[in-house]
C-alpha cells in the first residue's frame, strides 16, 4: 500500500507535481508487458514523433486500457485511484484514459513543453496524471515546472510532429514559454521503475531526449475527480472519443470513464 504523506499532498496542492516513490513496483513486469503488447498491436491513436532523418524512436499511445488487460489490471487492481484521491482532496476519482510513451535508445528530441488541458474536453482544480518508467531514468526525465496549474491562462496547445497550433483560434491561450530560458522552477527525479511523477492536467511539463543505450519506456494514467466537468473547446480535442455524447457541464460518463472510486 502506498502511503500518501500530508507533506505530498501539501506539495502537490502548491506545486501542481509530485514524486510517489514506488507506486507500481510491483506492477513493473505487467506494464512493461502491456507496453510490449501496444507497441505490437498500435490502436487507432498510434504515432511516431520524429521526423525523417532525426534519430532514434519517439513512440506513443493511448485509449488502450479495455483492450491491453495488462494496464486495466493495473488500474483497477492497484492503489492508484486512493493515491489519486488523497493528492487531489477528491473523494471520487474516475478513469478519463491511458497513455504509453515509449523512448527507444539513442532518441534525442525531447517531449515538447505543454500542458494536458488544453488537449481534453474535461476540466477542472481535482485532475491527475501519473507518469511511470518501467526503465531507471536517470537523464530522460519528465520536467514539470512548478506553480505552472496555477497560471490564469491556459497554454497554446500544439502539435508535437508538426509544431503547429492545435487549435484555430491560438489567441485565447498563452504562447508555449520556454522554462530553462525564462527562469522558472523546474523540478525533476531521477527514478526507479515503477515511481510515478504525479501531476495535475495544467502543470506545464516536457521530457528530455533519451541518449541514453537503454529504453526509455514510459505508461500514463490520466484521471479526474468530483468536480471535473466537460467543457467546450475550440476544434477537436485529443483523445477525440467521437460520438461521446456529453454537453458542457456534465460529469464524463460513467459507462465510457469507470469511477475507480468514491
């Protein structure tokens, strides 16, 4: 059982990020299964992040918990959502979708900064991101800038391959600020398989290149508390989760997004 310390909750509130030493340690092997097992059999949302000529594997997924009995396992069975739900003061957590992101050796281009949110069509202040490394990380790090869930604007959403907005009206968000440049807190860990980086959905994050000679191999679980609420957004979010009915307002749908708990 992980145990949630009144200190992380503390600094997750403040900071937006925090590290849970050993979250999945003894889920490494299925993951790392079920990474294997999506890399083989890529669902619908599948891509490659480098361009030609660049060096290296850039991959990543997501939406594949239903199909990948590895990673449902994972989630229903471990203590993740009572970890989710001490760290965003929520009673109910409830599934939004997965994530695998996968760094092959030799893979320099980092993962761009950006904040999930303006991706999605839910939003709220009890919002959660677990990031787990089946792979000691010593350099390739996830980099989250602290205080940054707080900011009053939300951060231009792109497109990582094409360096594109991702969105037709680019004004109503700020510009992607570049943190090492400008100064701000940037905090990181290196991290043993099965630590998780926990993070709320507006904290502005990226991830160093892997020039490391081993993989770099990564699984996300995105999840939400009570008072997250679908929201409108200018052009199609991503995941897109066509056809999923809901209208502003609402509270995702419990037969699409399973409440994990609460």
């Amino acid at each position: 059982m992980t145990v949630v310390a009144e200190q992380m909750v503390r600094d997750f509130q403040r900071d937006g990020v925090v590290l849970v030493k050993g979250l999945w340690k003894d889920w490494v092997p299925q993951i790392a299964a079920g990474i294997e097992r999506n890399m083989a059999e890529p669902g619908p949302y599948a891509a490659e992040n480098l361009a030609p000529g660049e060096p290296g594997r850039f991959f990543d997924d997501y939406c594949n918990w239903e199909r990948i009995p590895e990673f449902r396992d994972v989630i229903v069975r471990s203590d993740v959502a009572d970890v989710a739900a001490a760290l965003m003061q929520s009673m109910r957590v409830q599934m939004f979708h997965d994530h695998v992101l996968v760094k092959e050796p030799g893979t320099s281009k980092p993962t761009p900064w950006h904040q999930d949110g303006p991706y999605y069509f839910v939003a709220g202040r009890q919002t959660i991101s677990f990031w787990s490394p089946v792979d000691p990380v010593q350099e390739a790090s996830l980099r989250c800038v602290a205080g940054s869930h707080l900011w009053p604007r939300e951060v231009l959403p792109r497109r990582w391959l094409a360096d594109t907005s991702f969105y037709p009206d680019p004004d109503r968000y700020m510009p992607v600020p570049d943190p090492d440049a400008e100064g701000m807190r940037v905090l990181e860990w290196q991290m043993e398989p099965g630590d998780a980086v926990a993070f709320d959905f507006l904290t502005l994050h990226g991830a160093r290149g892997n020039t490391a000679a081993t993989r770099r191999r990564a699984f996300s679980l995105r999840l939400v508390g009570e008072d997250a609420r679908v929201v409108d957004r200018p052009g199609p979010t991503s995941p897109p989760y066509p056809g999923h009915g809901m209208r502003a307002g609402e509270r995702l749908r419990e037969d699409w997004f399973p409440v994990l708990r609460g």
